[in-house]
C-alpha cells in the first residue's frame, strides 16, 4: 500500500507557481466579491446594506455554499455531479418522510436524510466505476431519476413541518443570537461555516483529500500504484451526498417544507461558485476557501440583480456569462503553468 501522506508520494505534488496561481486567483475572487458589494451598495445603498438584506444574503448562500462544497469534493477528482440540486431536494422530502409521515423524532429523521444522500451519491459513483458511465451521463440520470423520485413519493404535493418541533430552528433558529443581539447569526449560517471548515480540514489532512486530489492529478498513476481507485470513487460520491443531504435539511428547515419541485437549477450555481473560487474543472486544484468565496460571490450577484429588478431570464444569461468567463480564466491559468 503506498504511503500518501502527501499528495506528492502518488506524483500530485502542487508546484511552486500553482500555489501562487491559487492564491492569486482566490485573492481576484475575494476582489470581486468586495467590488460587488461596494457597486451594489452605491448603485442601491437604501436597499442592499442593510441589516434585513445582509442576512438575507448570508442565509441563501448556505444552501449555495453546502451544495458547493459537494461539488467541491467531485470536481477536485476531475469528476461532475449534476445531481447535486435535485438531491438537495430528494434528501427534503426524505426527510419529511421520514418525521412528518412516519413520525420519527427530529434526532432520527435528520440523520436518515443525510445518509439518504450518501446513499445516492454511492449509487452515482457505483455507475461510474462499476458500469464505466460517464460522469456527466450517470449524474444526469441520477438527477432524472431523484426529481421523479421525489414527486412520485409526495404526489407532486408539498410535505409540511408545522408538527415537527423545532425543524425550523435548524435553519431560522440563532444560537449566536444569545450571544450578538444586535447581529442576530441564522444557525444555517452557522453550519455552513462548520460544514466548510470540516470540509477543509478532511480536504487537506486526511487519506480522503489526499486520495481527491491524486485521483484529479493523475488517477492512472495512482491506479498503477496500487490503490483501489472504484473505492475511492465510490467513497467520494457517497461523501459529496452525505454533504448534499445537509444542503437538503437546510433549505427544508428554512422553507418548514419539502418542495418536491425545487432544486433543479441549483448545480448551476454551486458549480459556478466552485470554479469562481479557483478548483480547476480539469482536477487537481481546489480549495474549501475559494468555493465559499465564489458562493457568496453567487449570493451578493443576484440579490443585487433582483434588488436592482433584473428580469430573471438576464440574471440566467449573466450567470452563464460567469461561468464561461470563469472557466476561460481557469484555462488560461493551467497555460501559464
């Protein structure tokens, strides 16, 4: 078994200049985000800093945030996961199958549906490494397969959380709202932050993110090594779920609801908040830190876009526009190396 206690014992190692290239291309993105709230605060300074808004802005970057994490993981390994909304919302009505329907307590229901997510994410990754489906192809139908799933399951009906006693807090709730009266934190926010610095610490000081970036730098090397590869895989996926089902409790606290139409669409933005922060798509290259970055970069564009009374269609063409801008940006950086 080879030894990975660094990423440069399976020939991943991060080279001087890449280094600089992701803290250039992180310190751009906290610039943007600092730009857009300096442009949007001018442009309307009544409507965007204000206290109401600002949290506004912190609560709908958590779900943004979470499900960007997931991604995070799948996209260091050079992989895609387009089910990453829709699993969201899978993981929801799961959930409130699981408290509202079955009548499970709070401490049963909400752990069943993050492991609901691993569950799938498994899934995924067996039909990738076990049956060779593309990744796009398998997260594709997964996603298909997860939207139909969750109308099937509630008749295209919402599941509502008014008799599960404090489900709404996950998400509404302020334990920091004790401590700072006068800045009351969204305990959403709160787990967001958790999730991330979880997250980063599992990216850069343990055998999984070690294995995530070997696997985006060079997987056959790491194949020839010895190291079972569909494992890991596999094991990654189910991660990225597990992430995704927290994603899913979040957003089915803060609506007391499980929307069984919601989510899809949702990939678009995690995924743009992920390149935004610097992971490259090519694998490899990523950090827990530039996603969050790139969501709350996601986050102040379109509150400021909806404040400002951009018609939605334009905010989509503009959120393509990123995405493509982002991506370009990141091509010209592997150049460059």
């Amino acid at each position: 078994m080879p030894n990975l206690s660094r990423p440069a014992d399976t020939a991943t190692a991060t080279p001087a200049r890449q280094v600089d290239s992701q803290a250039k291309q992180k310190l751009l993105a906290f610039a943007s985000l600092i730009a857009l709230i300096v442009i949007f605060s001018v442009l309307k300074p009544d409507a965007f800093f204000t206290s109401d808004n600002i949290i506004g802005i912190l609560q709908s970057t958590t779900v943004i945030g979470v499900l960007a994490i997931a991604s995070t993981f799948i996209i260091i390994t050079s992989g895609i996961d387009l089910s990453v909304g829709v699993l969201m919302t899978f993981c929801a009505v799961m959930a409130g199958v699981f408290m509202v329907n079955l009548g499970l307590p709070l401490w049963i229901g909400v752990p069943g549906a993050i492991a609901v997510g691993a569950l799938c994410g498994m899934v995924s990754g067996l039909a990738i490494t076990k049956l060779r489906v593309p990744p796009f192809i398998a997260t594709l139908g997964m996603m298909m397969l997860l939207k139909g799933a969750s109308l099937i399951i509630t008749k295209t009906r919402p599941i509502y959380f008014n008799d599960v006693e404090g489900f709404d807090a996950i998400s509404l709730g302020s334990v920091l709202g004790d401590l700072l009266p006068f800045a009351p934190i969204p305990n959403a926010v709160l787990i967001m932050f958790i999730v991330a610095v979880l997250s980063a610490v599992i990216l850069n000081k343990t055998a999984l993110g070690r294995y995530t970036f070997a696997l985006g730098s060079n997987e056959e090397a790491v194949r020839l090594s010895g190291v079972n590869v569909d494992r890991w895989k596999v094991i990654i996926y189910a991660f990225s779920g597990g992430i995704c089902g927290i994603a899913g409790i979040l957003i089915a606290s803060r609506l007391n609801s499980a929307q069984p139409a919601l989510g899809q669409g949702y990939e678009l933005d995690a995924i743009a908040a992920v390149v935004i922060g610097g992971t490259s798509l090519s694998g490899g290259v990523g950090t827990i830190l530039g996603t969050i970055i790139g969501a709350f970069i996601m986050s102040v564009l379109i509150n400021g876009l909806r404040i400002m009374s951009v018609a939605q269609e334009w905010q989509m063409v503009l959120t393509g526009l990123i995405i493509i801008l982002a991506v370009y940006t990141d091509n010209l950086r592997r150049k460059k190396q």
